[in-house]
C-alpha cells in the first residue's frame, strides 16, 4: 500500500519529448469506480499486467495498492470493463530533480495529453517546465475513470 | 482465473457439524458491487488475505480472479469497505463426494446459515444432505455482497 500524491496539468506544446523515453503502451480499464474505490486493471506493452485498487481520492491524494497478476488474467478483466477502456503511450519525462509521466492518449481520447508528477507530500515545491498548461488536478474529468466513460476529449 | 460455479441452500439442521471441520474464520468486505464486477477483500483466521474480482453472474456461473494480497493492505482495504463487511464461520463438509461449504454468519447476519457446494459443471447432479433446506441459488438476497449492504437475516 502506498499512499498516491499527484498533480495533473495539460500539455501545452511538444517539447516534452526532446527529453522523453520511448514510451510505454498502456491499455487499462475500469472494473470498478464508486465512492469507496476505483478497481483498474493495466497491461503495459502487451506483456505486463497489474491490477491496481485505488482508495477515495482526498485532496491530490489518494490510498493505492496495485499486484502484479496474470497477463491472460488482465484480458479478460478488460473483457469485463468494456467499454469502460482508455489507451495511451506514456511517456517519462525528467525535469528539474522530478520525474513527469506524459500520457498521450488513443483511440477515443486521441487528442488528449496530459502530463502528471507523483509528490512525496502535498505541498511540496514543483517547478514547471514551460510545456505545461493548466493545472487539471481538482478536475474530475480528467481521471481516466471518468475519461474511460466517456470519449472525446473533455472541452476546455 | 476460474469459473465458479456453484449452489447455495439455507441449512434446516445442525447434523452437518457431526462431519465438519473445525472451520475458518472470514472477515470479508466489498470495494464494488456492479454490473461489471464484485470486488472483495477477505481475511481467513486473521492471517491470510486474498483479493478477489468476480464477473457478471450467468445462470449459477460467474468468472472469479483470486489472488493472495499482504495482511496489512487487506486491513486497509477492509476500512475502505466498512460498513460493508461481512463476518462469518466457514466449515468444510464432505458429503456423498462433493465439499460442501457451510457458513455460520456473525455480527450483523447472526442466525444465518447457508451452504454452498461448488460444482464441476452446471448441470451436474448433486446429492443434498437432509440438513439442508431451500435452495437459495438464484436469490439475490443471500450473495455475500448483497449481505454487506444489509443487516440482518433475509426473511423468508
């Protein structure tokens, strides 16, 4: 169990990825998502799969405990959560002693890139980099729950 | 991953306790309860805990993922549940060939007693202990998960 401290922005530009890596495939979808909990199961690259519970969000944080599990395991989860599914390249992006994860999303999402870096408290210090947007942290349609329920991206 | 398929009775009688074992102890609470999945965090004897996500119900089959989870986030989780807990005694029955499962609720469901046996096939043919009573399969009301949400001993 780890408790989940992020914040979330809109990425302005590609500047990003003169700094990126090359990127990692997610396909994750939502079993779950209530009050008490989001049950989400994630492959990663088409081999890795995890299944992570994520406890109610309070402010930027929330409670998180994730498992590796099966790969065949995972498909048929997301053959559960359809159509409840979001895809995404993800990307990790270093910048001034940070890691920022870029999720640049497919399929229904095509369009949409967001850029989040996980705190070790919540009122730590960040420094920007200058692609970033607006802050989209308290704005509950930018989780992937939420997006896994509804294509398109969200209109600013 | 499995599928589960089984029957669950009410218990008429104490005769089962002459061939039961010494029974274990469940401590179980549900983090979802939908369309798409059940999912449920248990604790046997206060040590082992395992997580487990059930698909839909077809008929008296349902897909089920289990896996086991460190003690300490099953105890988190359990929080994240309350109230929707459900404690009881499970004891392991033999009979005519098949593990009958017969659980002993407490707390909030005291008085309830339902068995359940697990079977190979839907269509199997099963040999019911005279302790046993009204089937229960197809009653919405005695699912575990249905339990959680309300005190209390389902009337008949």
């Amino acid at each position: 169990m780890a408790d989940e401290i992020e914040r979330k922005f809109l990425v302005r530009t590609n500047a990003w990825r003169s700094s990126a890596d090359a990127g990692t495939h997610v396909v994750q979808g939502y079993l779950s998502s209530n009050a008490k909990a989001t049950v989400r199961v994630r492959i990663y690259d088409d081999e890795r799969a995890v299944i992570t519970i994520k406890g109610p969000t309070e402010g930027i944080s929330r409670r998180e405990f994730e498992y590796d599990i099966p790969f065949a395991d995972a498909q048929d989860m997301l053959a559960l959560a359809e159509p409840h599914i979001v895809q995404k390249r993800r990307y990790t992006v270093p910048f001034a002693g940070l890691l920022w994860e870029v999720d640049v999303f497919e399929g229904a999402h095509a369009g949409l890139v967001v850029a989040e870096v996980e705190l070790e408290h919540a009122d730590q210090a960040v420094v920007l980099p200058d692609w970033i947007g607006e802050e989209v942290s308290h704005d509950d349609r930018y989780a992937n729950a939420s997006l896994s329920r509804m294509p398109g991206v969200p209109a600013r």
